[in-house]
C-alpha cells in the first residue's frame, strides 16, 4: 500500500515539475502559432541587453503585489477591470500621455502634442526610442491601429465613449510621418484623459488579426508583448502574473526601471493577505479592508498610502417600478440614509460624502453640495406621506393608497462592504418606515440583473471607477434609457440638456457652471443616491522605496519603486 | 521434574457481570511423552487453562489474574519474562487451536506462516528453513507440499488448514503440544484423521500432549490419561480406562451419557439436563450440584475435596500423594460410600 | 429521608443516595431555569406578545421546569432506571443499548452538550443579553466604538462590525444551524433509507438503476457539487438544505442497501417468508428495524458533517443568509477581522467545533452500543 | 489483475459519460444566460449575438450536447471564456498542484493515522488511547479553513512565538523559476508544509479512528492468537500479522479520501492561495465559465473513478481473496 502511496506521490511531483514551471511563459502548454514565435523573439531581444545592467544600488529584487481577484488579460476588452487597465497603462503597455502628481499631463510616449485652436484637431509627436519588447520600432501607425480597433465595437473595449466626438472610422486618424499620428474631432471636454487610458497595442502583431477575434486573441492572457516599463514574463493563471524589467525603456524617461522583476499575485481572501503582508510573502496589499488599514498603520514596518480615488459608491434606484417613480420617494430614501454614519463606521471615516457622480479628485467636484441632502429623517417621512406612502395597516412599514406596502428590493454581489452598507440601510430605512430587503447575488447573475433591459429589481449598489473625465451620458440621458448603464432610467429633459452640453465644451472655465447647474439637478431628480468615494488604502511594506501612490493609480510610479539591497528577498 | 506441572491455578476474569472464576485451583503434571485429556463442557474453564500455560489469555476485555505455579520443566511460567516465555511458545510448548479456518492468517500464505515459524526457533538460513517447512507439510499429510506452502488458507479444506496449524505447531520441535478443541470444527471423517496424526506425531516425536475437548470420546481415542472439568476445576481425573469404564463422578458419567461415539451408535442420548451456569455465579457447595441427578443434601452446602481413589488396577499408582496424577475424583457420593462400607 | 426531601428540590434526593449525575444535572437544570426566569423577569413576561421564538422559549422554560420535577419525584418513587430528560439520540434504541451508551462518559458528555445547545437554542430569547440584531452603533447617534468591541462584561463574546452582540447571535443563530443540520439529516435519511431498501430488498433491475444514479452523485466531489447547487440557484435555507440533504443521501442509500442485503439473507427473513408475510411487510416491519442501528449512528455523525459542510458554504459566500444568520455566515462575516478582532469568528468556529465534537461524540457512543462493527468515513 | 483493471475501467466510462451528461443538462437547466461573461459596456447587442452563436447558446439543447460531446469525446474541452485560454490548458496548470498537495496530504495522513490508529487500538483503554482519541477527534471536527488560519497565524506569523516562518500562501516563491532545481524543490516544499499540515491533521483524525476500529477487531481474530503462540514477538504479532489484516478495510477509505482531497481541498486552496483544482472550480462556478465547470467535473469523475480503481487494486493486494475471485 504505501509503495502504490509513493509511487503516487512520485506521480505528481513530477508533472509539477515539466507541466507547472513557471517563468518562460511556455510551462502551462500555452504555446501555440502565435505566442510561441512572439515570445521567443521577445526573448531575443532581451538577450541582446544582457551584461548591459546598469549599475546602481537601487537596480534590483523583487516586489509582490497581492489582490483579491486575478487580472483578466492585457486585451483592449480588458481595461474593463481597474486592475488589468493599471497594468496595461504602467507596466506592459505605454500611452500616448501621462499624468503627473499634479495631474497636469506630461510626455510619455508622445515628447508633445498640440490642440488646434478650434479644439477639433490633436496632433502627437512620439519618441523615436521606443520599443516593443520583441525589438520592433512603436510608431504613429501602432497609434492609428490601436484607435481603429478601439472604435470598432468588435473590439469589445470597454470606453467607447472616449471616442464619441471623433470623426468616424479612418476620416479621425491620419498618420502624418511616422513618429507622428494626427487625430481629427468635434470639440468636447477632457480631450487628453483619452490618450492618458488607451494603451497603444502593437500593429506589426495584432494587425492581421480579425478585430472581432481580438478579445479572445491568446495574446491578451498568454502572451501581450508590450513597449511598457516591465515585459510580460510569464502567467500562471489564476495564480500570479510576472513582469521582468525592461531594459529597452528610453533613458529619457529613466531607463530600465529599478525593480528586476513585479509579481502580481492572487490571494483571494483578505485575511491571508494580510497575514501575507505581515509576514512579508507581499510587499503591497492594495485595497486593505479599513480595520486591516488600521492594524498595518501600527505596524512599524508597513506603511498604508491613503488617497482619494476617483471612485464612486451609489444605490441606483430603478425608476422603471412604480414605489421608485416618483423622484419626492428617491430624495426620501437619500434622506433617510445617514451617510456620515456609513463612512465613519463602515470606512472607518477614510471616504467623501458625495451628493453626484463627481468624485472629489475631479476638477468639477463641488463641495458645497454636500450640505444639501443631509441625513434628515423627519423630511424624509414628510416627503414620502406627501408621495402617498403612508403606514395605513400599522404595521411600522408604509402603504400607498391600494395598500401595496413600500417594499424594495435592493441588489448586491458579495463584498463586506455592500452588505454591511445594505444592513445598515435597511435598518435605517425601517426607522422612516421603508421596507427595504437586501438581497445579495451572485456575481455573475448581479451584473446581469442590473444592466439587462428587463431590470429586475429596485435598487442596486454599484461602484465606478470613474477616470478623470465624466461622462453620465449613458447613465442618465433619456436617448439611452434602456443602455446598458441607464440602471435607473429616469428621462428629465433639463439633465439631457446638461449632458449634451457638458461634453462639448473643452474650456473648464466655461464648463463648471454647467457642472453645477447639472449637479443641482441630479439632486432633483435623484436617479441614485450617491453615498460616498472612498479612499484608496494600500499596505506597503517599507523595505518598497520611492513608492508615490496617489489618484492616477496604484502603480503610477512603479518605474520608480526600488528596494535595499539588504532587504531583498533571495530568489 | 515432570515435563507440565500446575499447581492451584486460579484464573479469574473481571466482567461487567462481575469476577468470573474461569479457573478455579486446578493442579495436575504431565510427564515427558505422555498425552492427557482434558475434557468439560464449554464453560469449564478447559481453554482459559490452555491459553494460560503459553500467557495467551485475551488481554483488555477486563483483567485477568493468573495464580498459582505452572511450571514447564520446572521452569515457572507465570509471571515470566516475556522474552523467555516468547522462546518458550512455539519452541518448546505449542499449540494447536480449534478453529483451523480463523487461525491461520488470511493474507499470509500458508507455506510462510510456517516458515515463520521455523525461522524464529531454529537456527536455520532461509533456503533450510523452507526445506523444513515443505517437510513438515509432508509429515503432517499435506500432498503436493511444495504447491500447499503457496496456497493461502482459503484455498485449502478445513482438514487441510488443521493439518498446516500442527505442521506450524510442529516447527519448533516442541516438546509439549496443547491442542485445544482441535478437531471440533471438523467433520467426522477428517476429525478422525487428524486425531489419527496426532496421535502419531506425538509418539514419533515423542512429545507431551495436552489435548484439550469437549468430546470424551475424542480424548479417549488418543490419551494415555483424562482430567475432567467443570466449573474451573478437575472433577475427577484417572487413566483414560479407568475413566471410561469406571466414572466416579456423576458429571463424568453424565459426559459418558451424552457422548455420540463412531463405534457406539445404539447407545441412546441421554445429554446432561441444565446448562453450565455463568462463571461469575457459582452456586455454593459442589458446583454440579443443580444438574446433578443424584444431589445430596450436604451437596447444596459444601464443596467436596479431590479425594484420591483406588484405580479399578486396585492399587494407587507411585505418584499418589501427588495431586493430579493418580485416579482422583471430587463427589461427596465417594466420601459417603466410603463412610457406608 | 426520601419522600418528604424529594418535594425540596428536584435532584436532591438523587445526591444523597450518591447519584450525583442525574442529581446534578436535574438540580443544576431547575435551579438555573429558576434563576434565569428570575433575572430576565421582564422578558419572559414579554414573551408571551412576542413571536413563534419567544412562545417556544417560554413553553421550553415552562416545560423543562415541570418535566425536571416530574421525572426527580417519578424517578424516586420508581427507584430510578429511567434517563434524565428527553434523550434525543435514544429514539429507538434498545434499552440494552441505553446502558452501554450511559455508560460512557464521553458519549454522554456529547450528549450533555448536544442537548444544551438545543435547550440554548429553545431558550434563546430568554438567555440571550441583546436582541440579536440590536446594533447600537447604527441607531440614530449611535456610538461607533461600539462596533467591533472586544469581549468584556458587557459583551461576553465582543461585539460584531455591526455592533451587534456575539453571545446573543450565537444563541439565535443555533436555531438556524442545528435545524439545517437536522433538516439535511432528515430529508437524506428519508431519501436513502427508502431507496436504499428498496434497492437492497427487490435487487434486479430497480436496484441496479438506483445504484447507478447513487454512483453518479458519488462520482461528484461533494463540496464542489454542493458550490455548483448552492451558487447557481442562489442560496437561501430552503436550497441549501436541499442541497445537503442531495449530496447526503447516496452514502445513506448505499449503507442501508448493504444492510438490507446481509438481512436478506438471515434466518428471520426467511422464516418470515414462510410464515406467508407480505414483501412490503417484511421489508418494512422486519428488515428495516434491523438495519436502523447503523443508520442512526452514520445520521448522527452526518449531522456533525452538515454543519461542517454549511460551514464550508458559508465560508466561500455561500451559507444561509438570514436576518440571524447561522453560525458558519457568522463565521464567514467574521473571518476578515479574524487578524484585528478575532472574537467575531472565534466564538461561532468555537461553537461550531463544540457542536460537531458532540454529535461526533454521541455518533461513537451510539455506535458502540448499537452496532460495534460500524465504520465511518469522512466524506466532506 | 491487469484485466481485472481494465474491465473496471471499461465499466467506468459509461459512469463518467453519464455524470458529464448529468452536469451538462444541469447547467443548462440554470437560470441566467452563460453569454453572460461578455457583458460589458462595450459589447455591442450585435456581437453578444454573434458571441452567443459561436457558443452555440441558440442551438437546441439536443444539438448543443452533441457538439459538446463530439468535441469531448475527441478531447477538445473547449476555451475558457473567463481565462481566455483553452480550458485545457488552463485545467492542465491547476491539476498538478492539487495533485501535488492531495498525494502529498494522503500519503501523511494514511501514514501518520496508520500509526495512531495501531497505537490507540494497542494501548486500547489507557490514558494514551483517550488522548489520541480526544485529538483526533477534534481534528475531526473542526473546520478545515480555520485551523488553517491557525495554523498560519501558529508556524508563519509566530505569535506563540518559535522558529517558524513558513511561507503564508502560494505554491511557489516569486520567481523561484530562476532558482536551481535543488532550491525549487525545496522552495515547493516549503510552500507546501502549512496546506499539507492543515489536510494531513483534518484527515489523520479520520484515518485513525477508522484504523482503530479495524484493528481492534482484528487483534481479537484467533491468528492473532496464533501467532503469539507460535512466539512472534508482540510488536511482530501487530504490525506484520494485525496490520496486514487491519489495513484490508481501510483502503475503501482511501477511495473516499482521494475525490475527497480534490475538492475539499477548496477551502484550503483558498486560505493558503493554493492554485489548484478546487479554487478554479470556485472561480468558473462563479463566472459561469461552463466549459470549464464541465471540464472539473469530467475530471473529477475520472479521478474518483481511479481512486476507487486505485482502492481495489489495492484491496487485491493486500487481501488474497479478494484477489482470487477476480482471478
């Protein structure tokens, strides 16, 4: 029996040993026509650099990022995720432009650009010194390529709506030499957030691959050869990604970066995370839980960057039933929900109060709204007996005039954060006489329930990440009302107005009354009852220097992270 | 020195229904080459006294207390050191249980439960000791040995399988065989056979036998002489013609009543009336007194002694004066007729 | 001293003729009845405005102070032999397995426990300190160091994310993960006993079809059978039990149709058979009492891996969620303070371990009086 | 022997077929669309519909299982939608690791509750069997994820205390590809001492109380008997003549334990981040990533399938009469 054990045990170690070998990308069998040719020649590009190292204390080591969930892919229909958008814009890919800590944009890719005066032409010059990780030159044509695709609805990216105002198809994009692509446009606003997001992808790879295959392409989860900071080394899925310094990276813009290598690693559950991060196995957590972020902050060799997000937090009410029609019912279920209450106890006071879409990080925000739909249970239980919702049967929850009772049915998918943020409404709302039941979904079944155009339910939370540049076209105007994001399909002509305006006008000066004329608004009709935007708390051990973690991202200055050579872990 | 001497073993068993006295004070010798019968009912202690000679007894189920002295070749075996007693067990004494389908290992082929056996009192290499083996098969009447030794007991008949035990208990050239219910399990035929080989590896090896049964028939056919027992006890004990042709003791001739023998079909059943009660609860008095048919008051009160008798020879053999030797048997129906002359 | 001594106190005179356990457990039970009713006068005089909950606590309180004073002044007269209290896992056993089972002091501190929890369970409004879902930190100007408060003399157990107090969940949230347990149990049992005998008595074809679907069921590793019914139907009590009780049965099925099979053939099934009795009889009047042994006691370690298992569900986000949620929800709510503010999870992991260690231990009890050759396996 | 394998295998492929079978029209009996995984913004209705086409969501149910069959029949399990990669490749990186782990954890757990088992049975009553007894009980019966946590918090975070500091997650340190063979075996290992520890003690309790049993009666068996008379010493009598025998029904657990260890391990596959079986069976149920769910299923029936194959070679090695009725 035991030898039948052995001889078992044997077994398996040994398929580990050719079938799970991390680190050449080829282990798990993913080799196929296009990856394998594409990553050997990455691979032999990167051999030409070798005994090119720079030298220099900070060049070298390891760092661990851990997560909940695993990054999908590096494939346009990927950015859809936060966490795969911020790898494809720091690490494997490049964009045109990026922000600095003041969020003013600086060079990237592109060494300059120019807005023609009538706001409807953008020109970019690009560096001539990139590369992508295979040796080939990025060019203007790789930027024209990438704009095709992502216009092309086969592409399946996830923001369309970036590219709305531009000229249809070829007519917006003109590749003037090849170091410089021309884009040709409507004016409208936050003409330059686009080009901040949109990695460029490689034509000389991609370009004779059917566009509507591109979102299944090997390339986004097995093999996305980059022009970015770090190249793709190898994938373990579910399991970890791993990023290589890459040693082409222009000098002007730093060189190779510090680290050797970035891992990213999923963990999926919080409590190992953090006991991870204790004990070093990660050197960031991102997104700690609040009470994690409160015992790391006491933790003398971790550090937790706290900083607002664009990020927001709402309860989307769905106008589509009749106890949510009437907007006098959404502002009472506002006032009857004590916000203030929620950031202090469920992010432990780490969040912004929010009364519209505008997250505090954005230009537009203004904070004199904050006062407007304050915590305030009295008007709420006046607001909604003038609505007709009145206890008739006594029984503590209101009844309209055929006695159907106020009951709404509020959806979620599993996070400790939606529950709790839907406990505690519900026993709020109790408190005005609200019957509001939680019920939670699955992930899959959430997501499909809150953007099919039946709509199955009252309210819904939902989190955004929504960028630097607003866009609620989509969520609030009556042309789209049974669209994807229109949760709440409320039609108010006044907030068409707004939405049409606001993103035509490119001069901020000119656009912020309108921001807050269409704010007030929004306070009006109450689509959603915005809570709050949190902010963002990572865990950072402190052997990870020049670690600058701010609005634009996570891994914004992962070119410039660096560890002592002393602390350095062994592989 | 006789080859088996036990003196007032006492082997009592704590049970949930309290201590039961499985052997109450038995003594008796068996001297080198000689073959005894010990016979009784189930429930008279006959295989707790077997068990105890070789320190067998179940361990756990309640504790056990061995008293008293058995000694092999004078060597006291109670309370020995478990190294000795191991070298003792197989080599010296061995034994020869009542059920051949149970006794024998089932995953173990038959051959090299023997040859175990061999290998661990005989100082024989390994290729000796499996020729030793296949010899044994042969002697003990197993053909086709050399095929035998690879069976596993389930491939055999059970006359087959009780032939293995005694070619296993025959390895280490034992000087005293114990054979407990040995041919019980066995049919008639077969359960003559292997008395048949007892007997015949007895007197060829020239060992003491200690055949242990139910059936006094059985002991008959192959002891030199028989102890009866009951209730933890010898009852009576004499040469194996004495015993058959002259039972002192009521019990003896209730066993003689109600034996079935080949050779003695007409003779009618006449079984012994009751059961043997419960270790635990001994009646008072003489312990056969509640089935015995011709009971005496004084029966009811106080145990009779092992009185020594006159054998049906007339005289009492040398050793008398030793207990459990000569022609011995506990009634008081003895004691009155030799009152009453 | 009996007969006036006996009218005192219920146990007492049980302690002096030196039976200290039932005496014990009979005074310790009437005298903390007593005392609890005294401490929480208000709300057992609530009760009886109160829902099904407090209804059923007030008639177990009620209950359990009478029947300990019955049994204490029957028993002394009787001369004692009875058991003390109702004895949940002595349905149907044979007195004779009673008195191996008493016998064992681990089987009955099993269960000693498993019935404690129940009788907690019953009288959970009473001993409860806080309404389970009474969360002061959320009340209008709550205190939000309420929240996440460590174990003190208020708060026995500490206080959960929500404020709400731990002991007195745990108390509520029994309700939920004992009657899972037994609810599983029960329907399984149902199931698998029926069709087990079925199979096992008629054979041929209908046994051959049975155990083939009973293969199939078992050639799913049962928790990730369990995740896939529980996540793509949603999880609600309802899907959940059925959900165990679905993965449940095949193991009931499989052992009660061997059972029957070695019954078969045994000598009382065929006499029975000659007398002339109806198959339908045999099975159910002969054969099946005879194979109900095993079958407790696999049902009683099964309850035990239930709550394991929901446990389990509730950790990947998928136990019963309810307004008192069950111990392993708790579990699961907790598990993300389990570094800064472990009592949230500890206590309902501890109570789930007490628990399943109790049946576990009343299942060897049982299956030591019942049945010795009865093995289990752990079959999560 | 080999024959009698291969007739089981035979008879197994029908049992596998129907559970796939079983699992294919349970999931198209659920509700919600699996075209669901391409819902974002910027999928077009019109390239749903052509997604749901090229899945063949808009075949009949008969038509669709056809396909599937053909396709799994000539081992094309189809392409993850969630991971975008072929499902194989996918399963192929998650197995070894559950295998790894579960062999690893069932050949500790059998060795180290063999041995308790035998000593418990042996000692049966004394202070040591009671103590056994109570810890494997409890091993027995506590949550699997818990005492993992503990036991994370216990040998990596050290909060007793001691020299331990075994790595909290993962399978393997980051890039350990770079290391020598030596140092990555040792690095896996090392990885794989907290998950393996957690299982082995979960399933040691089990083992344990199983061999007790088994042995208890075995040791009452008459060739016990036998063999102490024949002068074996005791500790001989036990582990060559009662353990042989004692093991005989313990190999049916193995064939429990081994379907067990594959998907039980999910819970621990979690808290350790172990990238295996169970947790990608989590995560596709969770994304109704069905090819790949049918994929794991298929392959879980053929690993219970081996493992009870597995458990009856077995039991005909260590038992020769069951070995010669298959003849």
């Amino acid at each position: 029996m035991k030898r039948s054990l052995s001889f078992l045990l044997f077994f398996a170690l040994s398929t580990t040993a050719c079938v799970g070998e991390p680190g050449d990308g080829s282990g798990v069998g993913l080799q196929d026509a296009f990856c394998g040719p594409a990553m050997a020649r990455v691979d032999s590009f990167m051999a030409t650099f070798a005994g090119q190292e720079p030298v220099g204390e900070r060049y070298g080591g390891t760092v661990v990022l851990g997560s909940l969930g695993d990054v999908s892919g590096m494939g346009p229909g990927d950015a859809i995720s936060v966490e795969a958008a911020q790898h494809q814009q720091f690490l494997n890919f490049m964009t045109l432009i990026e922000f600095d800590e003041n969020l003013e944009p600086a060079p990237y890719l592109a060494t300059s650009w120019e807005i023609s005066e009538d706001q409807t032409e953008l020109t970019f010059h690009l560096r001539g010194d990139v590369y992508w990780h295979d040796g080939e030159r990025t060019t203007a044509q790789d930027v024209a390529f990438t704009y095709l695709t992502v216009i092309n609805p086969e592409s399946e990216y996830a923001n369309p709506g970036y590219f709305q105002a531009y000229l249809p198809g070829e007519e917006g994009v003109e590749v003037v030499d090849p170091l410089t692509v021309k884009f040709h446009f409507n004016p409208h606003a936050d003409i330059l957030e686009t080009w901040r997001n949109l990695s460029i992808l490689p034509h000389h790879l991609l370009g004779d691959v059917p566009t509507a295959e591109l979102a299944r392409h090997p390339f986004g989860g097995v093999c996305p050869v980059g022009n970015g900071p770090f190249r793709f080394s190898s994938r373990s899925p579910g399991d970890s990604w791993t990023w290589e310094a890459n040693p082409a990276f222009p000098e002007a813009l730093g060189g190779r970066p510090y680290l050797d290598r970035y891992v990213y690693r999923v963990i999926p559950s919080h409590t190992t995370l953090m006991a991870e991060l204790l004990a070093g196995g990660v050197d960031v957590y991102i997104q700690m839980l609040p009470n994690h972020a409160v015992m790391a902050r006491e933790e003398p060799s971790l550090r937790v960057p706290t900083f607002p997000y664009p990020s927001i937090f709402f309860v989307a009410w769905n106008s589509r039933v009749p106890e949510l029609a009437d907007a006098r019912v959404r502002r009472a279920l506002t006032l009857g929900i004590n916000r203030p209450q929620l950031i202090e106890g469920i992010q432990r006071g780490e969040a912004i109060l929010l009364n519209s879409g505008i997250p505090p990080v954005h230009w537009a925000y203004d904070p004199t709204l904050e006062d407007s739909l304050r915590y305030d249970p009295d008007q709420a239980r006046t607001l909604l007996d003038t609505a007709g919702w009145v206890d008739r049967d006594g029984d503590g929850f209101r009844e309209n005039g055929d006695g159907a009772p106020l009951q709404i049915d509020l959806v979620y998918n599993q996070n400790q954060e939606r529950q709790q943020v839907a406990e505690v409404m519900r026993v709020q709302l109790q408190d005005i006489g609200v019957d509001l039941r939680p019920r939670v979904l699955e992930r899959m079944t959430y997501s499909g329930v809150i953007t099919s155009v039946e709509r199955e339910f009252d309210g819904a939370l939902v989190t955004f990440e929504t960028g630097f540049r607003i866009d609620d076209r989509d969520l609030f105007h009556s042309e789209v009302r049974d669209g994807f994001y229109a949760f709440s399909g409320t039609v108010d002509p006044e907030l068409d107005r707004y939405l049409d305006t606001l993103q035509l006008i490119p001069d901020w000066e000119e656009a912020l009354p309108v921001w807050q004329a269409y704010q007030l608004r929004l306070l009006e009709v109450q689509p959603y009852t915005y809570l709050y935007s949190a902010l963002r708390r990572n865990g950072v051990n402190r052997r990870l220097q020049g670690v600058a973690m701010d609005t634009r991202g996570d891994l914004a200055s992962i070119r410039h992270w660096w560890t002592d050579p002393q602390s350095r872990r062994t592989p | 020195m006789s080859l088996l001497e036990i003196q007032d073993l006492r082997v009592h068993l704590r049970t949930q229904g309290g201590t039961a006295r499985a052997v109450d004070g038995v003594d008796f010798r068996l001297e080198e080459g000689e073959a005894v019968g010990l016979v009784g009912e189930s429930g008279s202690g006959k295989t707790i006294l077997a068990l105890s000679i070789l320190g067998l007894l179940p361990q756990g189920s309640g504790t056990i207390l061995p008293e008293g002295s058995i000694r092999f070749r004078g060597e006291e075996l109670v309370g020995m050191d478990r190294n000795r007693l191991r070298e003792i067990r197989g080599g010296e004494v061995a034994m020869v249980f009542q059920e051949p389908m149970t006794s024998l290992n089932p995953v173990f082929t038959v051959g090299s439960q023997i040859q175990e056996a061999v290998e661990l009192h005989r100082p024989l290499g390994r290729g000796a000791a499996q020729a030793e083996t296949l010899r044994l098969l042969q002697e003990v009447g197993i053909p086709d040995a050399g095929a035998r030794a690879a069976s596993y007991p389930h491939q055999l008949s059970g006359g087959m399988r009780q032939r293995a035990m005694i070619a296993m208990a025959l390895a280490g050239e034992p000087s005293l065989l114990v054979a407990d219910e040995s041919t019980t399990a066995l049919d008639v035929t077969i359960q003559a056979q292997i008395l048949k080989l007892l007997k015949s590896v007895q007197t060829r090896l020239g060992m003491g036998l200690l055949l242990i049964s139910h059936d006094l028939s059985v002991v008959s056919r192959v002891c030199d002489r028989i102890l009866i027992l009951y209730g933890g006890r010898v009852v009576e004990s004499g040469p194996t013609r004495e015993i058959l042709e002259a039972p002192k003791h009521p019990y003896t001739r209730g066993l003689l009543g109600s034996r079935l023998s080949i050779d003695d079909r007409r003779r009618t059943l006449r079984p012994i009336p009751g059961e043997v009660p419960e270790a635990t609860d001994w009646p008072p008095g003489c312990k056969f007194h509640p089935r015995c048919q011709e009971v005496l008051d004084r029966c009811h009160r106080e145990e009779p002694n092992l009185l020594p008798m006159a054998g049906s020879q007339g005289a009492v053999e040398a050793r008398s004066g030793v207990p459990g030797t000569g022609r011995e048997a506990r009634c008081w129906l003895l004691v009155e007729e030799e009152v009453e002359p | 001293m009996g007969s006036r001594v006996r009218f005192v106190l219920p146990g007492l005179p049980h302690l002096f003729r030196g039976r200290v356990l039932e005496g014990g457990v009979a005074l310790f039970l009437w005298l903390g009845l007593l005392a609890l009713s005294g401490l929480r006068m208000d709300r057992v005089l609530q009760a009886p405005s109160g829902d099904i909950g407090d209804w059923v606590a007030l008639l177990t309180l009620l209950g359990v102070l009478a029947g300990v004073w019955i049994w204490s002044a029957k028993d002394e007269v009787g001369g004692g032999g009875g058991a003390p209290g109702g004895s949940v896992g002595s349905r149907g056993v044979s007195v004779e397995g009673w008195r191996v089972f008493r016998k064992d002091p681990m089987a009955m501190a099993g269960l000693g426990i498993v019935l404690a929890f129940y009788l907690a369970m019953l009288l959970a409004p009473f001993l409860a300190p806080f309404e389970p879902e009474a969360r002061g930190a959320f009340e209008v100007g709550g205190d939000m160091a309420l929240r996440l408060a460590a174990p003190s003399s208020t708060h026995l157990m500490g206080t959960d994310q929500y404020s709400q107090d731990v002991l007195s969940r745990i108390l509520y949230g029994a309700r939920i993960s004992l009657t899972v347990g037994l609810l599983a149990v029960g329907l399984s049992l149902t199931i698998g006993v029926f069709l087990g005998a079925i199979a096992g008595y008629l054979g041929g074809r209908i046994d051959t079809s049975i155990m083939r679907f009973v293969d199939m069921v078992m050639a799913f590793p049962r928790l990730v059978l369990l995740l896939a019914i529980v996540a793509l139907f949603q999880p609600s009590i309802l899907v959940i039990v059925l959900a165990l009780a679905f993965t449940q049965w095949p193991f009931t099925t499989r052992m009660v149709r061997g059972e029957i099979l070695a019954l078969k053939g045994r000598e009382f099934s065929e006499a029975a058979h000659a007398l002339g009795f109806s198959r339908r009889r045999i099975l159910f009047m002969h054969l099946l009492p005879n194979a109900m042994g095993p079958v407790i006691v696999v049902a009683t370690l099964g309850i035990g891996n239930i709550i394991l298992l929901e446990a389990g569900l509730s950790f990947l986000g998928l136990g019963v969620r309810a307004s008192t949620p069950s111990w392993g929800f708790m579990l699961f709510e907790g598990w993300d303070y389990m570094m800064d503010a472990w009592w949230v999870a500890a206590f309902p992991g501890l109570a789930i371990v007490l628990v399943v260690l109790a049946f576990n231990l009343v299942g060897d009890g049982l299956r030591d009086a019942l049945d010795p050759r009865q093995r289990e396996g752990r079959s999560q | 022997m080999l024959s009698f394998a291969l007739r089981r295998m035979l008879a197994a492929v029908p049992l596998i077929l129907g559970v796939a079978t079983l699992v294919f029209i349970a999931l198209s009996l659920v509700p919600g669309d699996p075209a669901l995984i391409y819902l974002r913004p910027g999928v077009s209705p019109e390239v749903l519909e052509r997604i749901r086409e090229t899945m063949g969501l808009d075949d009949p149910l008969g038509i669709r299982y056809g396909k599937w069959l053909w396709a799994f029949l000539h081992g094309d399990f189809g392409y993850s939608h969630f991971y975008q990669m072929p499902v194989r490749a996918r399963v192929l990186a998650a197995l070894p690791n559950t295998l790894l782990l579960a062999s690893g954890a069932l050949f500790l757990s059998f060795l180290i509750g063999v041995l308790v088992g035998v000593l418990q049975a042996v000692k049966r009553g004394s202070l040591l069997d009671s103590v056994l007894s109570g810890v494997t009980l409890f091993f027995y019966s506590i949550p699997s994820f818990w005492l993992a946590l503990m036991l994370i918090l216990i040998f990596s975070l050290g909060i007793w205390g001691g020299p331990f500091s075994f790595p909290v997650s993962g399978s393997t340190s980051p890039g350990a590809a770079l290391l020598s063979p030596w140092d990555q075996l040792t690095d896996r290992l090392h990885h794989l001492v907290l998950p393996t520890l957690t299982l082995t003690l979960i399933l040691t309790g089990g083992v344990a109380r199983y061999v007790r049993t088994s042995m208890l009666e075995v040791i009452q068996q008459d060739y016990i008997r036998t063999a102490r008379a024949k002068g074996l010493p005791e500790s001989k009598v036990i582990l060559k003549h009662g353990l042989r025998n004692g093991l005989i029904p313990v190999v049916t657990l193995f064939g429990v334990y081994f379907p067990f260890l594959l998907s039980g391990a999910v819970l621990i596959e979690v808290v350790f981040a172990w990238p295996g079986m169970g947790r990608l069976m989590l995560e596709a149920i969770h994304s109704r990533d069905y090819p790949v769910v049918l994929a794991g299923t298929f392959l879980f029936g053929v690993m219970v399938v081996l493992g009870n194959l597995l458990a009856d070679l077995l039991y005909g090695v260590v038992d020769p009469r069951i070995r010669e009725r298959r003849g």
